[in-house]
C-alpha cells in the first residue's frame, strides 16, 4: 500500500519535555483508505523482546504534540511501546483536505494505528490496547466495539462527539427542530464553501476570551490558548474545524454496540468537568444488560475539570499508575 510523502517535523516541538527514558521517532502507515497517518513511537529504552503496546489519540482537534504524545511517552516510561498519532486530515498526517472529522474514518484511523503496532517488531500483537482522550475516548470505545485485537481501552475524560453535535452540550439542542437547523445551515455552507473555492473555518477555542465566557470555555483557553498546550498545528489553538468538518456527526451515533465490547475498559473523568455526564453515561451504557460487565471500570478524579485530565492541571490528576495497572493486568 502506497504511502504518501508526508512532511514530518524533525525537531522536538511537544508542549512537553523529552523524557530520558524512552527512545523516540517518527513512524507513518497507512489506514484503509488510503490516508498516510503521521505519529511518533515511543519505546521504553533499551527495549528488547516482545512488549505490550498502546496506541493513544485526542483530544478532538489537538495534535500528537499535546496530551496523546505526552501519554504515550509517560505509559513508554513504564514499559510499553506506544504509537500517538495525528488522526487524518490533521495535524502532520495526510488527506488532501484539512480539517474534517468522519466517525468511520476516524475509528478506522485507531484500528490502522493498531495495524501500525501489530507490525512492529518489539510488540506483541496480542498484548494491544488503546487511549483516547476526550473526543477521542469515544473514538476509542467505538473502536474496542470493532476491533477483536484491542484487548484494553483507556477512555480519557471523554466526549461523545455525535451525542453533542446532534444535541448540544448538556442535551440542551436534543430536539428535531433543533437537529433540522444545524443540517440546513451545513448544507447551505457546502455551496458557499463550493463557491468561494475554499472551506470556511469554524474557528478555535475563542480568543481573546470573553469575561463571561462559561467555565468550561475558560478551561479550553487555559490549555490550548496558554503555554499549557498551545501548538502553532493545534485546530483548537488556532483556526478550529471546518464549518461542515463534523457534518456527519449529526446523524451517526458511535456507541451504539458498546455494550458488546468483550475486552477491558476504563473510563476515566473529573467531577468537575462539564464532561462528566458523557463518561458516566458511556459506562452505564456499557454495563447495561451487558454479559461482559466485570471487566469495565468507571473512575472518577475528584476536582478534576476536563483539561486537567490532558496534561494534569496544576496538580497531577491523571492516573498514569493507574492505567499502568489496569494495562498490565489486561495485557498480558
């Protein structure tokens, strides 16, 4: 399968420092249709053997260089090989038009990930799990309901992307009418798209941020707006989506057969985030009249808001000993 000729930045441009315990380098493959995916390997130093193996993404419009390379090159630390990637049409990674989010592609981008690890000598194909973090944790359940190989799933302060594109946030626009207005206005934006001979931004996270912005607008400027997090690649530090990137979303949910899911996962949240209620739902879901319960796990981090769960906030909340723990048991 042919790959295409990606331009890969060769210096350390992570919104986090180099650990000396992991090795690094650039890695591409190919999903199933035909997009070249740009990521950066992880291994712990001096590997040898056959290791377990994580693939790691998100969140929804950030880049590898954020919270998924710095995930993986923490879970590295401690004894796995992991794979973060740039999902297609972002970041590094190919497609020839930027900026788009399809709930197949984008499954199948973690599958090709797992594809890309299965492949690779230090890793034993059998010992595979995955994170997702935030729009990506859903991507990564979904995923787990398709992929038999996946055998523990990591879902990080999660959203359920076509839950809030077809009802917005909190449920707030679940309603026909609503969903009617949201289809109507993205496909009068195809034709002004197609007219104008480009695709019109929806922008990034807002800035400069408005005093009475919501809270959780605010948490969003702290991390991809700041030092924190901000990347010059970054969707959601910069230009954000195209207008009808998530068009799709509208009418395709993701979770429909996660009570399927036999293998091991964790869904990991803050209290504090206004993102909780999609964990909590996608676990009870999960569970419900489910034959595959007893390995499914709900953690929640008192305190933590959502982008606490991206890089730790100001006081280290994500559970690294934690997932060392649940991977090791589930990878073996």
């Amino acid at each position: 399968m042919k790959k295409e000729e990606l331009t890969l930045t060769t210096q350390w441009d992570k919104t986090f420092p180099k650990s000396e315990k992991t090795d690094h380098r650039k890695v591409t493959f190919v999903n199933r249709y035909g997009i070249t995916l740009a990521s950066d390997l992880y291994t712990p130093k001096n590997a040898a053997g056959k290791l377990p193996a994580i693939a790691v993404c998100g969140p929804f419009g950030a880049v590898k260089e954020q919270c998924a390379g710095l995930y993986a090159q923490t879970m590295a630390e401690r004894g796995f090989v992991t794979l973060a990637f740039d999902p297609s049409f972002t970041g590094e990674s190919g497609g020839s038009v930027r900026y788009m989010a399809s709930p197949d592609i984008n499954t199948e981008d973690f599958m090709a990930a797992v594809d890309c690890l299965s492949l690779n000598d230090l890793v034993d194909p059998d010992r595979i799990g995955i994170i997702g973090i935030c729009g990506w944790g859903g991507m990564a359940i979904n995923t787990a309901a398709l992929d038999t190989r996946v055998k523990a799933t990591a879902a990080m302060t999660m959203y359920d992307m076509t839950r809030v594109n077809a009802k917005g946030y909190f449920d707030s626009e679940d309603s026909e009418e609503a969903r009617y207005a949201k289809r109507a206005a993205m496909c009068a934006q195809r034709l002004a798209d197609l007219k104008a001979g480009e695709y019109r931004l929806g922008g990034g996270v807002v800035d400069p941020l408005p005093a009475d912005a919501p809270y959780f607008v605010k948490d969003y400027y702290d991390y991809y707006k700041t030092e924190r997090g901000y990347h010059p690649r970054s969707l959601n530090s910069n230009g954000g989506w195209n207008v009808i990137g998530c068009e799709s979303f509208l009418n395709q949910p993701i979770l429909q057969y996660s009570s399927e899911i036999r293998s091991a996962v964790l869904v990991v949240h803050g209290d504090a985030a206004h993102s909780c209620y999609f964990g909590k739902d996608a676990y009870a879901n999960m569970v419900k009249d489910s034959k595959y319960a007893a390995n499914k796990e709900l953690l929640i981090i008192p305190g933590a808001s959502h982008t606490d769960l991206y890089d730790g906030g100001k006081n280290g909340v994500i559970p690294f000993d934690k997932l060392a723990s649940f991977f090791n048991a589930y990878l073996q």
